[in-house]
C-alpha cells in the first residue's frame, strides 16, 4: 500500500520503488539505480526530447572527465561550481598532473574543441546536444530523480551564433521546444528569468521552467542560458565574418535532467499509484481476463483475439493471463500507470464485448469487440491526456495567488504554494522578499500563461513602490 499523496515526500518516496521505477539502495549517497521499468520510462520520455531536438540540432559525445586549467577558466563559472565538482585525483597509485574533474556540466569540455570547429560565419549556427551523466556533489538533502549527485540522464544542448540577437532567437526557440515537451507530457509550467543573484554561472541571463508540485513547492525542470560572449572570450571562440574581420561568438545552452520524470510521476500520479499518458507508458494497455470455471476457452479466445488486434496496431499491450485474482492484477496494474484497461468476463465474452475503463477515471463502460480500432485507441489516449492536463492546470491553479504583504505571501508559501507578487528589478528588494517571505524569488514571469491571465503584468514593487513586474516567490526543491 502506498500512503496517500496527501503526504507528498512519503508517498514520493514510495511510488518510485513500488512500482519498481526506481532501486533506492545503492551504497553511495545521491546515486540510485534505474530499474527495467523506470527504465523504459526513461526511454520513452527521452525518445521525445530527441525527437524534438534532432529537428535542428545534431547529436554528439564529449568526454566524462575536464582537465583542471580548462574547468578553471572562466571565473564565475568556476566559483558557481567550485563546491560542487568530484575530482580524479589518481591514475591507479600515480597521483595526476592535472586533477580531472567529473563533469557537473560541458561548457569547458566543450567550449575548447568548439574553438577548433569554427571558423567562419559559414560554420554558424552551431547546434549540438548530448544525453549524457553529470556529476555534482550536492550539499542539500538528496532525492531520487530530483536531487542526484550523478545526474544520469542530463541532456545539454550548446549553440553557437553571429551575434547577442541571434543568440536570443535561440533562447526563445529552445523555450517554444521545452514548452512543446512538457505539453506533450501534459505537466503544466511557469517560465521565470531568474534573478541576477541565481542565474547560471558565467551566464548573461537564464530563463527557468518550474513546475508546482503537490506540497506546493517548486521544481525547476529546466533552464534556458544565453551566455553572450563571456565563454568566446575565455575560449577564444572567434569566427571570420562576411567582410573578412574577426568576431566572437555568442551561445546559448540549456538543459533538462530526469527531474522531467520526476515531475510526470509527482503532477498526475494519485493514492492508487502511477498515472502515465499513454506515448510515455511501458505498457499501454492490459488486457485481464476474468475467469470462471467452465467457461476460460471463449474469454482467453476474445482476450487473445484483442491481443493480437492491437499488438498489430503497434501498442504495448500486455495479456495478464496470470492465475492471481483480478483485484491482485488492478492493483498491480494501475500502480504502474497503465492508462488503459480491458476486460473480458464470461458474459461479455459470449457477446462480443470488452470492458474499458481508463485509469484516471472510476467509471467502466461496455463496447463491441469490433469497435476497438486504431482510431478509437487513438482518441481515448488524446481524452485522457486533455483530462490529466486540465486537471494539471486546476491543481497549479489552486496553488497560485497573489499578494501584496510579504507576511501573508510567507504563510502562503510555506503552506500553499507559489505566490505572485508585484517586485522590482533591484538586488535589495529580492533579498528583503527572499527574508520575510523565507522563500526564493523565482523572477520575473516571462510570459504569462492563459490559465494566468487574470494576473497584472506590472505594479507597484511590493517593497519600495517603484515599478514593480509580476514575479513568483516559493519554496523550491
Ligand atoms: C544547461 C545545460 C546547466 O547545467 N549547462 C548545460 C547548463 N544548467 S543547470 O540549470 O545547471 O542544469 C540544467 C537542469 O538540470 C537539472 N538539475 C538537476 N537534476 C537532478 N539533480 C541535480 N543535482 C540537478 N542539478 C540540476 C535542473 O532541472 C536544471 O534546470
């Protein structure tokens, strides 16, 4: 039994090792283990984002492991992760010359071989990305899929361009892919530009995508980073320009980790286990025969008959023929998510028909064996993400309210969720807020959604008056 997703960590915790996604025990602290069927999760999920990103970028690998002097390079980017990085200090007993870190991320593993790719404008727009793991020795409470110290599936994207503007034209082109792969996993966001105070090491500015999660506090589920010139200088990254002179380039990066999947898992799983949408569910359909004495040969025939029919429509669909009793098999089966249920009793053997119920729903309903087609398949699973979206939307909603007294935004934070409030631009009104408030500013919005609308753009700045725009306040993760 899970306990109810009221007690979000617990069940959290819970539900990533019941329905086996997760295998929390391994024997270092911050590293856990992917288990088949997390794994194929993983998979799924990831196969989008490539989807998505072998549009216009082109895939590649660089090495685990950056020497020293280039980690060293770029000043705030080394002071950002100075704490963070794990270092290999020995090969076997020889002590190294030059300490090789674990890469907590690319930039300087990248950035020097970028220097040798280009050479000229016709080489621009640079566009590349690796699905890789990343190291960081993180100091707050670790989690399963939200706080690793081996990030295992961190896919960065590194560009590189002409000029500041068109750099930002990629910045909003990777915000429009990331918005397009959390709709597609229906798990709502809000998108900030973070503080100056909190933004990327070595960036210009870093946009941010949080999501609400349901003790109300806030998970970033990635970052978009424009770097302008800052890495091109450190790296000498320089291209010869149309008229024959030499320019440095501008780049983006960005990046999303597994806490994607922490997120799917947190927003639509419920008391009874997984919730998945059908593109990202290892098994799709489950087929439970309901057996009788006497009457098993027409109900396994009509349950293997629906079988093959939609393994040759291409679903993963699994006939649970096992002898545990059907209750044994719900429960099972709606642990791990799988949206869609069927079953064949005697009765409805005898009769051609299949019961269906979906798993975000209680109710069941009758339909025709004949009436299982492609297209129906097709538009139960786009109804049940539409409801697990809209259901997604109305719980963020709940947990969203604006304030003007820092007091009742800290009572609404530490209890609720996020609070909007009008603030300024100035390092010392965010500090104040993050004080009285004992949360983080998120930033500002950077656009509002629909479901936001109601919500002014701009006021007054909730502390010194000044022109204040709509910005997020919570406790994060
Ligand atoms: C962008 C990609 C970067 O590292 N360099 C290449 C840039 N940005 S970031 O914000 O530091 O990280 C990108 C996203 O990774 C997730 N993340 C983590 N996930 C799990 N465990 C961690 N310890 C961890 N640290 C960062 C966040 O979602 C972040 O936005």
């Amino acid at each position: 039994m899970l306990p109810p997703k009221q007690n979000f960590s617990e069940w959290f915790h819970e539900v990533i090792q019941q329905a086996e996604i997760m295998d929390i025990r391994y024997p270092v602290k911050g590293l856990y283990v992917w288990r088949p069927f997390g794994f194929k999760i993983r998979q799924l999920v990831y196969s989008k984002l490539r989807e998505l990103l072998d549009r216009d970028h082109d895939e590649v690998y660089f090495p685990t492991l950056i020497p020293e002097t280039e980690l060293g390079k770029e000043g705030e980017h080394i002071k950002g992760f100075e704490d963070e990085v794990f270092w290999v200090t020995h090969g076997g007993l020889e002590p190294l010359d030059v300490k090789l870190a674990l890469r907590p991320t690319s930039e300087t593993a990248m950035y020097p071989i970028f220097k040798l790719w280009i050479r000229s404008h016709a080489d621009l727009p640079l566009k590349v990305y690796q699905i890789v793991n990343t190291f960081r020795y993180e100091t707050k409470h670790t989690r399963p899929l939200i706080r690793l110290r081996e990030i295992t599936s961190f896919k960065e994207a590194h560009t590189a361009h002409r000029n500041y503007e068109e750099a930002e034209q990629q910045v909003r082109e990777a915000v429009k892919l990331y918005k397009e792969f959390y709709d597609f996993l229906a798990v709502p966001y809000l998108v900030f530009r973070r503080p100056d105070w909190d933004k990327f090491p070595g960036a210009d500015y870093t946009i941010a995508f949080d999501t609400i999660m349901p003790d109300g506090r806030t998970l970033q589920i990635g970052t978009v980073h424009h770097l302008a010139d800052n890495f091109a200088k450190t790296f000498d990254i320089k291209y010869e320009t149309p008229k024959g002179d030499h320019a440095y380039v501008h780049q983006t990066c960005y990046g999303i980790s597994e806490r994607c999947i922490a997120a799917l898992i947190s927003i639509h799983g419920d008391d009874l286990g997984l919730i998945l949408p059908f593109e990202v569910a290892p098994i799709q359909i489950v087929i439970i025969p309901i057996l009788y004495k006497g009457k098993e040969e027409k109900v396994i025939g009509l349950s293997k008959n629906l079988f093959e029919r939609l393994k040759g429509f291409g679903y993963r669909v699994l006939l649970d023929d096992s002898d545990e009793r059907p209750g044994a098999k719900y429960y099972k089966w709606e642990l791990k998510g799988v949206p869609m249920r069927f079953e064949v009793g005697p009765k409805e053997a005898e009769s051609g028909k299949v019961v269906v119920s979906f798993r975000d729903e209680k109710k069941k309903f009758e339909v025709d064996f004949d009436e299982i087609t492609k297209e129906k398949i097709e538009e139960w699973a786009k109804n049940l993400k539409e409801r697990l979206k809209n259901k997604a939307i109305e719980s963020a909603k709940s947990k969203i309210k604006f304030f003007d007294s820092l007091e009742e935004l800290a009572d609404w934070i530490e209890k609720r969720g996020v609070g909007l409030i009008h603030l300024c631009n100035s390092t010392e009104c965010g500090e104040e807020v993050e004080e009285k408030a004992k949360g983080s500013v998120l930033g500002r919005l950077e656009e509002i959604p629909e479901w936001l609308e109601e919500f002014e753009p701009k006021g007054a700045c909730i502390v010194c008056g000044g022109e204040g725009y709509l910005t997020g306040v919570a406790r994060t993760y």
